[in-house]
C-alpha cells in the first residue's frame, strides 16, 4: 500500500494501538459466540485478535499487517496465530496470498491505519463488491478506512459480524454520510460506541468502535453509547437507522436529544450573520492590518485585545466579513475550539478564516454569549465538534445550538 498521506502522530503506517480494554469491549460488543474462521487486516501489536482468541476459544484466526515486524511479541505466542501473513491487506491478490476466499469469513476485526494511499485501479472493484461505491465525493482521494471497511465486507459471509475502531470524521463527518447511510441501509449498523479522547498513545484523537452484520436486514433503530473516562458505558440512545446518515457520536446525539422541546431558541433562530474569516492562518502573517486568529484569544479574557481593533475607515477597504460592535467570536477548529470565546465591544476586527463572527440580533446578545461562555455551553460546543486531532464546528451545527 503506497501511501499519498499519512498522520503526524500515528507510527510510519498510520497506524494507533488498540488498549486491551478497548478491544475487549469491542469483541464483546460483536455478540458473537463461536464463529469458525476470524479475519484482521492490519493486524498492527494483535490486540484486538488478541481479545477475541480469549473469548473464541476454538476459532481459527488468519492475520495480515503490511509491517514485518507487526505484532511482537503477541501475535506469535499462541498457536492459533500461526496463520499470519505479512502483505498488504488492500491488495488485489489477497485472497490467493491467505488463502481465504471472499465471502467465507465469520467474522472480521479491523482497527484501520489512519492514511490516505495512492489510487488503484482494484480499489474501485473493491468498492463495488462492498456496495460501497459512490459514497466520497471524489473516487482517487477514499481513505484506507472505507477501503479496509470494503476489503474486510468482501471477506464476511452474508450475516458475518465486522467490529472496527473508526476515527470521528467517519462517525460525523459531513462528507461521509453517504457511507454511513449505505452501511445502515446495505447492511445492519449495530451498535456505535464512542470512545473517550487519548484512548490511544501519543494523540487525543477521538474514535468509535461500530458493530455491523453484512447483509442483513436494518434494524428500525442504531444502538449507540459513549464509554466514559472512568470505563462505564452510557445507557443507549436509540437512532432511527433512516438518520444514519446524519451523526452517530454519541455526545452530539445525547446533545441533540437534550435540547429536543420544539420551544427551545436555537441560534439559527436569531441569527443575523455567521460566517468566517477570508484570511488564511498564513496569509494573515501578510497583511499590513492585525488580523484575529484561533492564537489570538486570551485566556478569562471576554473581549478582543485592543492590538486588533481598527477604524470604519480601515475595515471599510477590507475584503469579506469584518467583525463589529456586538459580535460574538469564537474558535472554528482547534483541540480547546469551546474556551475560545470572546466578543468585540468596540471598533471594528479583521478575522481569519478559522474565527467564526456570530451577529445576532441585538435583544439577544448578551444571551447568546452568556450561554457560550457557561459550562454547559462550553461543553455544548465541545460535543458538536467532531474530527481527528485538531477539532472544528461546522455552521450547521452552530445554527442548531439551544440557547
């Protein structure tokens, strides 16, 4: 697998470890007892085939990882993972490689490397044989976990259990919804458990185990939990299978469901203006004015630092949205976006495109930024972010807060 882009915190692969608590929550969250044959494509230290041998006592397990040196010491101290291959597990000759045919397995365990590879002409066959094609907007840029997600459907019998550990864009991306609505609908979606942030070394980037079955027929509803910090699991929400498609994170949801009463005033509802900035974090460096970014909020501080403030005049000449009296700012991406929170109270503030500028109505203002800035607000926004290491909100998302 050539690789087009990789993350900077996974190891050379893409590749994050699985704690053994995760992938014991995981095997079992599958509610399966005996399966015959089990499969793991990217089998990474074996901790997820490491937690199934334990409870599938009698199972027979086939492992590949791209890596030689992948899974020591664990993989290779039991007899049952005698069946490991080292290859890539995308790759168009894999069934004769392992000798396991399409369609035999299971079950399957996949905790994905967090990369983008290189197109291939196979990839698209892959994605057809899944029911997966068409789901990203762009066919050459599929990330490895749709690819693995397909490869690994390819392999499970029709009924088959697939458990995987996906990150947050794939869970609550906007651009992945297709795919989430084609794993509810082509196939029965399960169970969705979100992880807690820093369950894997060296980065908080947040994720979730999903349980599917392959092609069976959808549930009316998606079972979905959080395991919290402590390692309890939430009582489940119930998702109609129909609003797959939307998000299936659990702190969204509950979030959601929170603020459900039709009554509620939503900033969507007094809103006059919400967009971002037209500066790049970049160009910003560029420009003869100040311009306010994500690095430029201070801490317990509520308003704009004066450095930023500029005149009519100034900001009259400046291309796009300038920021003015009453405007409420806050972080659009960042690791800490929800402590990001502070308002203009005079003069006016050039903004960068990772700043939003919120105008709402002036009777509801003081409102509006109060919520924002209470702890329920805070951890309000904290929930409607969502992806992999440095964290954004969408203007969606925003719109449809409770105030």
């Amino acid at each position: 697998m050539q690789l087009a882009r990789i993350s900077k915190t996974s190891d050379r692969f893409g590749r994050y470890y699985t704690g053994d608590n995760v992938a014991a929550l995981l095997v079992d969250g599958m509610g399966v007892h005996s399966p015959d044959l089990v499969i793991d494509l990217g089998v990474g230290d074996g901790a997820l085939v490491g937690a199934a041998s334990r409870k599938w006592v009698g199972a027979r397990f086939v492992t590949v990882d791209i890596d030689a040196g992948a899974g020591h010491p664990s993989l290779h101290e039991k007899e049952i993972f005698s069946l490991h291959h080292v290859g890539d597990a995308l790759g168009d000759d894999l069934c004769q490689r392992i000798g396991v045919s399409h369609g035999t397995v299971d079950s399957a365990l996949c905790n994905p490397p967090y990369v983008r590879p290189i197109w291939q002409r196979h990839f698209a066959e892959m994605l057809e044989d899944s029911g997966l094609s068409g789901v990203m907007p762009k066919i050459g840029c599929v990330p490895a976990d749709v690819l693995f997600i397909a490869q690994n459907l390819r392999f499970l019998r029709r009924g088959g259990k697939l458990g995987l550990i996906l990150p947050d864009g794939i869970i609550a991306g906007e651009k992945f919804a297709k795919l989430r609505q084609a794993l509810a609908t082509a196939h029965r979606l399960e169970r969705i458990i979100e992880l807690p942030r820093r369950v894997f070394r060296n980065t908080d980037a947040k994720a979730h185990i999903v349980i599917l079955a392959k092609h069976l027929s959808p549930q009316d509803t998606i079972q979905v939990q959080r395991l919290d910090e402590t390692g309890t699991l939430t009582s489940p929400l119930a998702l109609s299978t129909d609003r797959a498609g939307d998000r299936l994170d659990y702190s969204y949801l509950a979030l959601l469901q929170q603020g459900s009463d039709n009554s509620l005033t939503r900033v969507r509802d007094v809103v006059e203006v919400l967009t971002r900035g037209p500066y790049s974090s970049v160009g910003r460096l560029h420009c003869r004015h100040p311009v306010f970014h994500t690095t430029d909020f201070e801490p317990g501080r509520d308003e704009v630092p004066s450095d930023f403030i500029l005149s009519k005049a100034v900001a009259e000449m400046l291309p796009g949205t300038v920021a003015r009296y009453g405007d409420i700012l806050l972080a659009r991406v960042g690791r800490n976006l929800e402590e990001k929170i502070c308002s203009v109270t005079r003069g006016f503030v050039a903004i960068s495109d990772c700043v939003f500028v919120l105008r709402v109505k002036a009777e509801y203002r003081k409102r509006v930024l109060n919520r924002l800035q209470s702890a329920d607000g805070r951890k309000a926004l904290s929930a409607l972010s969502h992806g992999v290491g440095a964290r954004f909100i969408t203007v969606e998302s925003l719109l449809n807060l409770s105030i």
